[in-house]
C-alpha cells in the first residue's frame, strides 16, 4: 500500500515537472528572450527579408541591374523560401508585366485601374491571381533561376518553407514566436505589395516625369529597404541604385555596395548623371545625345527653373485681370503637373488662362515641344538636332528670362 502510494507521488512528481517544463517552454522557447529581444530579433529578420526582396528578386533577377555571386544569391533564395514563400519566375514575371503594362487595365496590381482601397488590402492576393496566368509567367519569366533546388524545392514546395520558420519561431520563443513568424508572414505583403505598389502609384512626391503614376512616398528609403523611392524607379527601371537626388537614402544600395566591395556582386547599371561643358554654347549632336539621354532630368529642371516665373505671373494676373483666386489656384496646379497628367477640365482651366497670359502659354508650348523631340522615334537625328536647335533659339527669343536662362543651361549638356 505505502509503495503504491510513493509510486504514485513519484509519478505526480514527474507530470508536475513536465508540465512545469512544457509551460516554462511555450513562455519561453530554448532562448528565454526578452519582450526587447524578440522585438529586436523580429525587426531583424523582417529587414532581411525586405533586402532580400530588393536586392534579389527586384533589382537582380526583375530588372537584371546587378549580378550576385552564389553565395548571397543561394542566402537569399533560402531565406525568401522560409518567410515569404515566393517562387523567383513567378515573382519576376509579375512585376516585368507590371513596368511593361503599368497603369493600364492589364496592369497587375495598379492603384489608377483597381483602387488604392483594393490594392492596399489585396496587393498579396492580386499577385497570387497573377501568378497562376501561365502566359504572363511564360512572356515575362525568363531568365530566373531554373537549378535543381528551384525545381524540386523551393517551387515544388513553396509552402513547406513558410511551415519551416515557423517551427523555428516557435522553438526559439515559444507561443510568442507565432506572432513573430505572423509578422514575418505579413511584412511583404503589407510594405511591398501594399504599400509600395499602392502608396507608390498614388501619394508622394515625383522628381522626374516617367510615363506612369508611380510617387516617392518618403526620400529615405530605410524601412523597405529604397523600395519608397518608387517614381526614381520608375524612371530609371533598370539602375541598381533607386536614390537620385543628394538628400535621398538608399538602404539597399548601399548593401549592394558592400557586396560589391567584397567581390560578392557586380553592377551593371545605374542611372546616367548628366555632365555638362560651361563653355558650350552650339547645340551640336553631342548635346542632343546628352539631352535625350537625361530627358528626365531635363524635364524636371525645366519645370523647377520656371516655377518662380509661373507664380510670379499669376501674381500679376490676379492684380491686373482681376482673376478668382480659387481659378488661379487650380491654374497654379495644372501648370505644375505634368501634361501628360493633365484631366479635362484642368486643361480647360489652362485655355482660360492662356487667353490672358500669352507668356504663361508660351512657357507651357514650349515645355510641350521639348517633351516632344526624343518621343519623335521616327525622326533622323539630323531632324532632332535642327529641332531642338530651334527649340533653343525660339526660348532665348521669348523675351522670358527663366527660359532664357534654361535654353542657356541646355546648350552645356554632354
């Protein structure tokens, strides 16, 4: 009787201490981490994973702006298999449809067709819909990774790698390291193909005039790793370094940076920095390179050049025509916006304004006639040359300063 009772006690014993243990361990996991400490770890592995996504699957396989050296490129590809599930060809296929049919109805994932609301909340889903489109992957998937690991692990079981960081999670922190892996989980699809691909096509500020809605949303690009400077992307699709302007940030560049140092990965591309000659003034074939080839920044220094004088002459027409101010404000933001942007009734604002200001047209003429010389594809080069050798001599002509000034600045691009 006494040994049975010992024998139970020293049973009670043990499923006090298992359960003790099992408790102790979905409090804590094998680390015992701080509340700090899993929030430090979390903020980690989600920024590896935002780098993996820019560094590998956009810049590298999407745009080819950079070659990676197998060590980080097989470092990438395993980490993307565990915490985002993401098949390369798929993912590059969908955003290579997205820059060749931005904006138009067969756009993935565009704010201007679909709504911000519905991009915002569904960005994952519509590239999940796009992804099982065997015509986008088969057009547009070429040239990804196509090794024994792709086939047979990391697209044959794209799931499995997801499950795969969350036991982790779960055996480094217990019960908390599900919320870890459901942060990791969502991170992608909230950041990038929320607000990225949302925020980025509808709010921010545009330093160049690129064919599509695409904004920076902040100049810094740390937390999405440079992804926020999305309108410097556009513009420059194929440039491994998404920062332009000296107060921007990079993040991402400057990881390739290091990569590249290191002998880890190789540039191929980044966007042209205009160059100039002081002394220049004769427009010659070498200022029409230059200037169809920093088109972008030729358009954005025009508009910034002539701003003062736009607001200037409104200010005079508000004293002596005697125009509304609510109607010289919206002239104010049509005049700013880029005219291949411009709605209907902002163009009809323009006309009123024009038949009051012939020198407000004159500036809005001629910014329409130097967008128009690179986008004349079927023109000779001897062709453009005369014209934007015309171009020029009508702007110093116009008796406007500012497009003095800015036809002056044009003749020293080179």
């Amino acid at each position: 009787m006494t040994s049975k009772f010992y024998n139970h006690l020293e049973w009670l014993y043990i499923l006090s201490n298992f359960i003790d243990s099992a408790v102790d361990f979905l409090s804590n996991g094998f680390t015992r981490a701080t509340a700090w400490q899993v929030f430090i770890f979390t903020m980690v592995v989600t920024h590896i994973t935002i780098a993996s996504v820019t560094i590998f699957l956009h810049r590298c396989q999407a745009h080819r702006a950079l070659e990676l050296h197998a060590i980080p490129s097989h470092f990438f590809r395993l980490w993307l298999w565990m915490t985002t599930g993401q098949v390369t060809k798929e993912w590059a296929a969908v955003h290579r449809k997205h820059h060749a049919k931005c904006e138009t109805e067969e756009d993935p994932h565009s704010p201007v067709t679909r709504g911000i609301k519905k991009v915002l909340l569904e960005g994952a889903e519509l590239y999940r819909t796009e992804s099982k489109n065997l015509e986008t992957i088969q057009k547009y998937g070429h040239g990804t990774p196509d090794d024994w690991i792709e086939r047979n692990l990391y697209t044959r079981f794209s799931w499995q790698g997801v499950a795969l960081m969350l036991i982790i999670d779960f055996m480094l922190f217990g019960v908390i390291g599900v919320t870890v892996w459901a942060v990791q989980m969502l991170w992608i699809p909230v950041t990038a193909a929320g607000i990225i691909n949302g925020i980025g096509h509808y709010w921010g500020y545009r330093n160049y005039e690129c064919n599509d809605a695409a904004t920076n949303i902040v100049p810094w690009g740390i937390l999405i790793g440079g992804e926020e400077l999305h309108n410097n992307h556009h513009t420059f699709g194929t440039s491994a370094k998404l920062s332009s302007k000296w107060y921007e940030f990079d993040i991402g560049w400057g990881y390739i940076r290091i990569l590249e140092t290191i002998g880890l990965a190789k540039v191929k591309k980044v966007a042209p920095k205009p160059k100039f000659v002081k002394e220049k003034s004769l427009v010659d074939i070498d200022t029409l390179h230059a200037v169809i080839t920093n088109r972008y920044d030729v358009m954005a220094k025009y508009a910034k050049s002539l701003k003062k004088e736009w607001a200037e002459e409104l200010q005079q027409l508000r004293q002596k025509a005697h125009l509304e101010k609510g109607f010289l404000k919206s002239a104010k933001k049509a005049l700013q916006r880029e005219p291949g942007k411009l709605e209907a009734v902002q163009l009809q604002t323009l006309r009123e304004l024009f038949d009051h200001s012939a020198a407000l047209k004159t500036m809005h003429d001629m910014r329409l006639e130097l967008n128009a010389i690179w986008e004349r594809s079927s023109a000779s080069r001897e062709q453009l040359l005369a014209q934007l050798q015309d171009w020029c001599a009508r702007a110093e002509a116009s008796g406007i300063k500012a497009l003095q000034e800015f036809s002056f600045r044009l003749r020293t691009y080179a």
